[in-house]
C-alpha cells in the first residue's frame, strides 16, 4: 500500500533550526548540570537547571504541537474507507 505523502530523499531533508535546538538543548543542560555536580556546586546546578527548565518545555510544546499538525495532516489524506476503519477499531 502507499503512503499518502511521497518520502523525501536524502537531499531533500532539512533541519529546522527548532529541530537542532530541541536536539542539542537537552545535552548542554545535561553536560553542565553534570560540570557542576561533579565541581561540588549543588546550589550554582540547581540555578542552571531552573533556568534552562521553561525554555526546554516550550520547545518541547512546540515539537508536540509539530507532531500532531503533522498526524493530522496524514490522517485527513487517508481515503474514507481506511479513516472508517480506524475509527471503528476503537
């Protein structure tokens, strides 16, 4: 059965600067929650980590809310009788 949106190629696939900021954004709070807990400064990791925690979740918002506008989308291409079946299997 085929999809209902083409795959893209290799070459065609892009990432957004949101994308690499929700990938990167977790290892750098990481990396310098764990430089501080090892240098002994609890208090100065506890800043960071509150600091960093709002802006981690609103990106994580916005990945979800990409995440759903993208499921449906795919869900409304399906044709009528494999939406049907989908919604009866509940």
């Amino acid at each position: 059965m085929r999809s209902a949106s083409p795959r893209k190629t290799n070459e065609q696939v892009r990432l957004s600067p949101i994308a690499l900021f929700g990938a990167s954004a977790p290892i750098l709070i990481l990396s310098a929650a764990i430089g501080l807990l090892f240098a002994g400064n609890v208090t100065a990791m506890r800043a960071v980590v509150a600091l960093a925690g709002p802006p981690s979740s609103a990106v994580l918002i916005l990945l979800i809310f990409g995440l759903y506008k993208a499921m449906r989308t795919d869900y409304e291409a399906l044709p009528g009788s494999v939406r049907a079946s989908l919604t009866a299997a509940h």
